[in-house]
C-alpha cells in the first residue's frame, strides 16, 4: 500500500482524493494539507477516511511513510512544491501546468535529473477512454498517414473574471490540454503556430488582458496540420470533440452523454447534450492517470506524462500568445531558445 499526501484541497484535490480513496485499491490518501482548509473540507476528508489534516503541506513532505505527493494547489505554487517533494525524495504527481514560467519549469527538470523519483503531470485527457481510442487507432496506422487534425475544446461558460486574472490567458490555462492533446493524438512535435483571438463571450475577460474564443493553426514535424478551436462558452456544454485525418481514413470522437437515448418526434430528432464540464466527462480519467501514477511507483515503471509533456504544452502557448500578439506565426523553437532549450 502507498501512502499518499495531497498538497491542495479544492476542486482537483477533492477529486484526487475520491478516486484515490474509492477507486485505487494499492494506495490510500495519509494526510491533505491546504492553507485555507475550512470546515466542510474537514468534514469531507474525515468522510473519505483521511485522518491528517494540515494547514502547512511541509508537515507531508516530511512525513518518511508518505511515498509520493499530489500537488493540487494554485498554479503559482506548483514548481517550488515539486522541488521541495523531489529534494524530500517524494514521487510527484503535479496538476497542469507545472508554472507559467520557462525557467522555473526547467529548475524541476534539473532537480529530476539529479533524482530517481517518478515525475506526472495531470494531463488526464490522454486517459479518457475515448481520446485513448482515437490515438489507439492513430497509432495501429488504422487512418495511415496523419495528415490533419481537429480538435474542438468548449467549455460550457466562463469562469469569473478573479480567475481569468491569475489564469496565465486562455492559451496557458484552457488551451494548454489541448496543445497536449494535439502531441498525444499525433505522436509529433508542434513546430509552428498561427493564432487568431478574439472576446465574443465576455467583454471583462477582454478588459482583464485575455480573450474567450480562439482558433490555433499548427505545423507538426511529421508534416501533418493541426487545429484547435476554442471558446469559453457552449450553451449546450462541455464540448470536447477530436478528428484525426488521414491518407486511410479518419477516427472521431463525440461527446459522452449520460445516455445514447435519441428521441425522433414530429418536431425532430433529440439527443441528450454533451455531460456538463470537465468533473463529469473525466471523473474515468482522472481515475485512471492516478492508478497509472501509483502503478509507476510500485512497479519501477516509466510515467507516460513526463516533465517533457508538462514543458512542451507551455512553449506551444507562449508561442501561441506571441503570434496573437503579433499577427505573425511563431516556431516553437524560437520561443525554445529564449530560454536556452
Ligand atoms: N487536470 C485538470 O483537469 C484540472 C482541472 C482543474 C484544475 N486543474 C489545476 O489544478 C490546480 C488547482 O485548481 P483548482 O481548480 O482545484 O483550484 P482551487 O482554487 O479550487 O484549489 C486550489 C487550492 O489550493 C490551495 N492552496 C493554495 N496555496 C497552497 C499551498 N501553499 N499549499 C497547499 N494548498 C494551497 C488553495 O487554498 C485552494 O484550496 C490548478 O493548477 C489548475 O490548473 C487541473
């Protein structure tokens, strides 16, 4: 059994926890620890089975019985949590994206470097059942040769304006997993980037310095186009669909919905809409990467979503952010070696 601690404890924290604590049987959650643990996160936690409860996640890290650590907290913290775990000798599972900044995610690749611990990050869509189907079929060669592909990424409505703030702009909060999703479906590298932006949801988010709708156009190194279309709103949900085109054929993936039911009536034919938002769509998923994560360290295997995968999907969105900026396309090694990748 492994024992776990889980440095954060709001949404993705509280998912961890449930899936860890319900869903893997070789590990369980030791302690938690969150600065502003309130009372009903107690509560929570003491339903769960998990008995410590800390306001200072230091007393995890120095815990010698706790093997690995979730870091769910507020992105700003991410990096200075990982080196901490890795020089405590703990396995880290980090939430995307390790941090906005280059550098401070090259620091936790060196600290890796000079370490043994399993490094994840939680890119989860790649173990959704059904993106893991369309690479699965991508990689069998079952459409030959990739030569576009299509994501669509909605999210149903816009988070507050606090948050869009503190976010890193769309291209490194929202976009990120499909960045990530684009080298998981493609096995390739994203090499250019064209972007276009614009505010058609909200005008304060265009005030706050983002924007809420955005088309990204790609060149990957095996020759093949990629793009991705984004929005913050989709009236009718949580839009998360994926296309893979090729010489052979082509793979899609629709929605999951809480039943295939379709109703044909006078008025037309009526299907159930697409599952709200991201904890109803990937409740499997984050399941899944946690068990892979634990598997990892029991079993001495490698993580499938290494550091490389937590700093690919940041150079894609500052490259990203930059050719919005300046009308321009951007490679992504250019943006690589200002930081001297
Ligand atoms: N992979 C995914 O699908 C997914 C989904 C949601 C969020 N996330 C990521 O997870 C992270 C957290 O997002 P969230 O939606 O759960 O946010 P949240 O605001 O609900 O929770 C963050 C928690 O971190 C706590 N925290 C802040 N500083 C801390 C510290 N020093 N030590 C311990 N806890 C600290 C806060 O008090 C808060 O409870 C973000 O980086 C976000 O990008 C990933």
């Amino acid at each position: 059994m492994i024992n776990v601690g889980i440095i954060g404890a709001g949404r993705i924290g509280k998912v961890h926890g449930e899936s860890i604590m319900r869903y893997v049987k070789n590990a369980t959650v030791k302690a938690i620890a969150d600065p502003f643990m309130s009372e009903e996160t107690k509560q929570w936690a003491n339903d769960l089975g998990i008995n410590e409860i800390y306001t200072d996640y230091h007393k995890i890290l120095e815990d010698d019985d706790i093997k690995a650590v979730l870091i769910c907290s507020s992105t700003d913290t991410h990096s200075t949590i990982s080196l901490e775990a890795i020089a405590a000798g703990k396995n880290v599972f980090c939430e995307k994206p390790i941090d906005h900044d280059v550098n401070k995610i090259l620091e936790v690749k060196k600290a890796l470097e000079n370490s043994n611990v399993k490094y994840q990050v939680g890119f989860n869509r790649r173990f959704d059942h059904n993106f893991k189907g369309a690479r699965a079929a991508v990689e069998a060669g079952k459409i030959g040769d990739l030569n576009i592909l299509k994501i669509c990424s909605r999210d149903p409505a816009a988070p507050p304006v606090s948050y869009i703030k503190v976010s890193g702009g769309i291209f490194l909060d929202m976009t990120i997993h499909d960045f990530d999703m684009v080298r998981f479906m493609s096995g390739a590298e994203v090499t250019e980037v064209f972007a276009y932006g614009a505010v058609l949801v909200d005008p304060a988010i265009g005030e706050a310095g983002d924007i809420d709708t955005a088309v990204i156009s790609m060149k990957l190194s095996n020759g093949a186009i990629a793009v991705i279309d984004n929005c913050r709103r989709a009236s009718y949900g949580y839009d998360q669909r994926v296309e893979a085109f090729g010489s052979l054929g082509q793979v899609a993936i629709s929605n999951d919905t809480d039943s295939s039911a379709v109703i044909s009536d006078k008025d037309g034919v009526h299907a159930e809409k697409p599952l709200l938002f991201f904890l109803e769509r990937y409740m499997g998923a984050y399941v899944a990467e946690v068990t892979e994560f634990i598997d990892s360290i029991e079993n001495d295997k490698p993580v499938s979503v290494d550091i490389e995968c937590g700093l690919q999907p940041v150079l894609i969105g500052l490259a990203a952010k930059k050719s919005l900026e300046t009308g321009c396309p951007v490679k992504v090694a250019d943006i690589a070696a200002e930081y001297g990748i």
